[in-house]
C-alpha cells in the first residue's frame, strides 16, 4: 500500500516582510499514525502582534551525548503535518530531536493554550526558511527580540533515561528544601555538607544525598548537550519564566543552578567513584557553561556593558571608551570569550549567536553593529569581525584571542584574526584578563605593555633593544613571576611548574606562613622534586629557585604532608586556568618569559601600539618585514611599558602580518 504522505505536498515559504515572523500553533498529536503531529503556521508583525507565545530552545542534533546511535544519526527526519485553513495541508520535514520534544511536549503546549491562552509557539527550525539565505540573516537579527518577548522559554534538554528519577527528585524535592534553609539562614557553609560512606549529609536539613544520586547528577549533566549550546546562552538569558525539561516533566532554571554552586564549590560532591572521568570531565564543561549563562543573565540585568561592577573590565582589559559603541564592542569581545568553549553547529555563529545580547544597549543614533549575513563563508565573518572590533576603540585587544597551535599557522584565515570556532580547551587564560589589584582596592589594573596612552589609531611597533638585561635578583624575580603565568604543554615539565610554583611561593612568602617550619621543610621537598629526572626544569632555572630565601636544608615531618598537599591542591587549581599550553623561553637580550606552545627558536617578541600585552611574530621567509602572529606573550619588566620610550619615534616600525 502506498504511504499516504506522499499525496500531501512539502511545504512552501512565503517570503517575509520586514520584521515579520512566523508563529506556530499546535493543533493535534495522533500518535501511531503517519504524520502524527500538526501544526498550523501563522505569520505576525512584530510591531503590532500582541499574542503570547513560547520560544523553543533545543539541540538540532542528538539531545543526549552517548546517545547518537540509540537516536540515529543527526540528519534523521520526521514529517509534520502543517494544516491550513486557506490552502491544502502540506507537510514539513524536520529534525528527529524536535520532532521527539513536539511529541513529548504537545500535551503540555496544549495544556498552557487552554488554561493560560498561551496558544502559539515559535520554532527556528520551522519558523525560519533555512534554505533562503537572506530571510535566514534577517531573522537572527531578530532573535534577541523573538525570545525576551515570548511568554516563556522552554529548554528541551532530551528525554528521560536511567538518571531521570533521581535528578527530577534533586531539582525538586531537595532543591525546595535547601531554598528553604537558604532563605532562612543564609548560603551554604562548608559546615553544612559533610561526607559520609554512602553519601553526603546535610546536618541541617537530616538530609543524605546517596552516592547513587551523586552519580546520577553528575551523569545528568555530563550527558545533555543543551546545556552547553552556544544559541542558548542568548534565548536563557533574555527569556522570560524559563523552564527546562526532561521528558515531559519541567525544572527550573534556580535549581539547576543551585546544583551548579554545590557541585562546583563542594569537594563532597566531586569525588564519585561510579562515574568515569571522562564523564565527571563533560560535566564540569557543561556546567562551567550554565554558570556562564547564569553570570551573563546577572549582568545583563544590571545593563550589560553599561553594568558598573564590569566598567573597569571593559576599560582596562579590552580597552573601551566613555561611548557607548565602545562599550558595548568591548562587551561583544568579553561575550567571545566566555563563550569560546561553547557548541555550535554553523560556524558563523560564534559570532552572531551573540548578537542579541548586544542589541539592546547598542546606541540608536549609532550606526555600525555587525549584521548578521549567511552568504558570507566563516573566515569572512570572523575577518569582519576581527575589523569591527579593532575600528570602535581603536584597540588591538581582540587579537589576544588568537591561539595557534603548530599547525595552524598555514590556515586560511590571516594569522592574526581569532578562529573563535575552534575551541580553546586546555589553553591558558588571556593575559589580557590577569587582574594585578590589591585586595583593599576597587580598582582593577591590566597589563598596559605599550605604556599607559594610546596613539589614535592602531599602529604596529617594536623595542628595538632592551634597557638593560635581566640578572641577579631581577632574573629570580622574574623565574618567580612566569612561574605563576605559564606552563609548558607538556606533562612532566606541568609536573615541573607546579612544584616549582609551590617552592617560589613558600620560599618567598614563608615567613608569613605559620607554622614556619612547614614552609621551609615543604619548600626543601619540592626543591627535591625539582631535581628528579622527570622535572626537567633547567638547571639555570633550578639554581634561581635553590638561591631563594637561602636557609638549612631539612626533612619533612610526616604529620605536615596532608597540610603541604592542601596547600598545593590550590596551587594546582590555580595553575590548570591560568598556566596551561605555555612554555618558558629567554630572549637574545636576557628577558625571561613565557609563551603559546607553539612558539619556537627564531620567533620575535614585539610590542604593539594599541595592544595591552607583548605578542610573539614569526618572520616570513618571503620578506624582511612580514610576520605571522603566533600569539601573546608574557615577558618579565616589559609588561607596564618599562620597555617603551614614546618621545623616540625611532622606536617604532611600521610592518605587514599576513
């Protein structure tokens, strides 16, 4: 017998006029028959549409990682019916995870339709023609606006699986119950989590969470994809009463991000057995995502760039201006960056799935923002965008986001335009961003390379030569200072870093360590792990560190370990953010530093005008004054402008970097 969908013709767009959209109504779900689900299409001036609506957030791929096979593959469609009252019915095809939350979610639609008149919802993959290139640019420049008006956002986050029983009774049941205690007594305290054999305690509360819903969350979290999709950032912090759902029953967006600061701030909770690494690691990722979400929303409430607490961040690091394009450019840039690790599918969104978030407090009378337009390839997206970011403040900030690897510096893109679609996993943290502010000030001082003016436009230069060399207590200042900026990539001299870290620091801050004893004698036994084979650290370096404090050489005693491992476990946190995938490396003219791994004997460090911190340039062999930039660098005395004359103009030159 012939499948009857065949008769019924594929759906046909209408062209959009400006500012339009289309919305969805759903009408019916005829479960176990072909074409199953209904809907109907409706299109709405935005200007003048009054109707309440929900906004769909979703993975168009697999929702639940580790799933792909049991779901199919990521292209697998279904059809839907589109009903019509004007014309004939007509069907649509649509991805097998959308299609799974309309089927999941139709009853609750319906439900919010008759009890709330809540009737219409708003879908991209349906709501948008996704093969009409210039519809599809209009419409995401209307996306911000699309989900801050709807009614509610609801996040699909898959359906039920073997974590679901106890992760709904978290983000419910126990979630209240600890609402509760915090709104009385305040947030949690370390005294209010205890470990046990087989679970955690809440004294308060005569609450145990068992092993078994420790692992389930972490599963939970570990495995469902929504929560760490770049779109999503957008539609969860401009939405309005967003819900989150797991099958057919809803969380909500408080709970989860109470269990984000438990799990994250808690060691009780971090150390799970029953779940493998590889999990507790996708957990972290995704969950270090929501919190961003959560941080953003924050933010954006308070005015986004225009929110004080982040002005001195927007000045000093990116390097904004008293306008306010400058200052919403500089808060496009802080958005690439914590968003860099997130997921999309189009490339080209890194950058516009961020848009919205900038609209409202772009300036009217200010013309300029970036547009979005998908007849443009992603290495012109991220070339207009680097252009963009350098034209509004006339600063060279946004290159700090270029991190190469090896064998990235032959790419199609030119070597100093960020490729934010590559993730930024394992790599250390911008220097730009290193925040050198005393703690009894508000202040908040960066790294300022070039001095602390500005010429009007950017300009490339270099210090021909430095002031004078590095040796003696400077150069033990400055193995001190790169200890705590940079790691080389490989395992062993990580190893090195760290115990070296440990050893500077007691050493030279152990008289203000009590008991001080501990300091000496821990400091003595990284020193003996410094000369372990397996550090290879150098011995100039090993010298510097051996030569600091200067004191008897001891033992130590075996009740001091656990205290030397505490202070160490925070060293190490430490290092793994900000350390990560660097190298050190000493100049011809006896500067100490530390660099990308990629860096390599021959490479120059120079000094931008307009940049904030020192970059490493790779000479081409084409020509005397062409350079690829191979990424920033930290170099001892030439990070505040020590290395700068601006009164000689022979210090500067004007290059090419390709």
């Amino acid at each position: 017998m012939a499948d009857a969908s065949l008769r019924i013709p594929q759906y046909t767009y209408v062209p959009l006029p400006p500012r339009h959209i289309r919305l969805l109504r759903y009408t019916a779900a005829r479960p176990n028959t072909v074409l199953a689900i209904s809907l109907s299409i409706t299109t709405c001036d935005l200007d003048k549409f009054s109707q309440p609506y929900i906004a769909l957030s979703y993975t168009w791929d697999v929702p639940i990682a580790g799933n792909d096979q049991a779901a199919g593959d990521d292209s697998d469609t279904e059809l839907v019916l589109i009903e019509s009252t004007t014309e004939a019915h007509a069907e649509i095809a649509v991805r097998s995870n959308l299609y799974n939350a309309l089927q999941t979610l139709g009853p609750a639609m319906l439900q919010k339709s008759r009890h709330d008149n809540v009737c219409h919802v708003w879908i991209d993959a349906i709501c948008i023609n996704q093969d009409d290139v210039i519809e599809r640019s209009n419409q995401v420049a209307l996306m911000g606006y699309i989900y801050s008006s709807a009614t509610s956002v609801w996040g699909w986050l898959g359906a039920e699986d073997d974590t679901t029983p106890a992760v709904i009774q978290l983000h419910t049941e126990v979630f209240e119950a600890i609402k509760d205690q915090i709104t009385i007594h305040g947030p949690l305290s370390h005294s209010d989590v205890a470990g046990e054999a087989n679970g955690i305690r809440l004294p308060k509360l005569s609450l145990v969470i068992r092993d078994g819903q420790v692992n389930a969350l972490f599963k939970f979290y570990a495995r469902r994809r929504l929560l760490n999709r770049l779109w999503v950032v957008q539609e969860l912090v401009l939405g309005q009463c967003v819900r989150l759902w797991v099958g057919s029953q809803s969380i909500s967006m408080d709970s989860v991000n109470l269990w984000t600061q438990l799990v994250t701030r808690f060691p009780e909770f971090r150390l799970s057995p029953a779940v493998g690494l590889d999990e507790v690691g996708d957990a972290f990722l995704n969950l270090r995502a929501f919190f961003l979400v959560t941080a953003i929303a924050d933010q954006h409430a308070m005015g986004g760039p225009g929110d004080p607490r982040y002005q001195p961040l927007l000045r000093q690091a990116y390097g904004a201006t008293v306008g306010e394009a400058s200052r919403c450019s500089a808060y496009f840039e802080h958005l690439l960056v914590l968003t860099s690790n997130h997921d999309s599918t189009d490339a080209r969104d890194k950058v516009y799935g961020i848009l919205g978030l900038i609209q409202p407090f772009w300036p009217a009378a200010e013309a300029g923002l970036i547009v979005a337009d998908y007849s443009k390839n992603e290495q012109q997206v991220y070339y207009d965008m680097t252009i963009w970011c350098m034209r509004f403040r006339s600063s060279l900030s946004i290159i700090s986001l270029v991190h190469h690897s090896s064998d990235t510096l032959g790419s199609d893109l030119p070597s100093w335009v960020p490729d934010i679609g590559t993730r930024r996993h394992g790599a250390a943290a911008l220097l730009q961003h290193h925040r050198f502010t005393p703690p009894t000030s508000e202040d908040y001082i960066a790294f300022h390379a070039n001095g602390i003016t500005s010429t009007a436009s950017p300009r490339f230069g270099i210090r021909v030569s430095p002031k004078n060399d590095v040796g003696g207590e400077a150069a033990r200042s400055a193995v001190v200072e790169c200890l705590r900026l940079g790691v080389t990539h490989d395992a062993t001299a990580a190893k090195a870093s760290f115990v070296a870290s440990i050893t500077v620091t007691l050493g030279g801050v152990y008289k203000l360590i009590e008991p001080q004893e501990l300091a000496i004698k821990g400091r003595e036994r990284c020193i003996a792990l410094l000369r372990e084979p397996s550090c290879t650290i150098g011995s100039e370096i090993l010298a510097h560190i051996e030569h600091l404090g200067g004191y008897t050489v001891g033992t130590l005693p075996e009740d001091h370990y656990d205290t030397l491992l505490t202070i160490a476990a925070a060293w190490e946190g430490q290092l793994s953010i900000n350390f990560a995938r660097r190298r050190m490396f000493r100049t011809d003219t006896g500067l100490i530093g530390m660099a990308h791994d990629a860096a390599r004997p021959g490479d120059q460090v120079w000094i931008f005008s307009d940049a904030k911190v020192p970059f490493l340039l790779r000479q081409q062999p084409c020509g005397a004054e062409r350079y690829s930039l191979v990424g920033e660098v930290y170099v001892q005395s030439a990070m505040f402008g020590e290395q700068v004359d601006r009164d000689n103009s022979d210090m500067w030159r004007i290059i090419e970097i390709v």
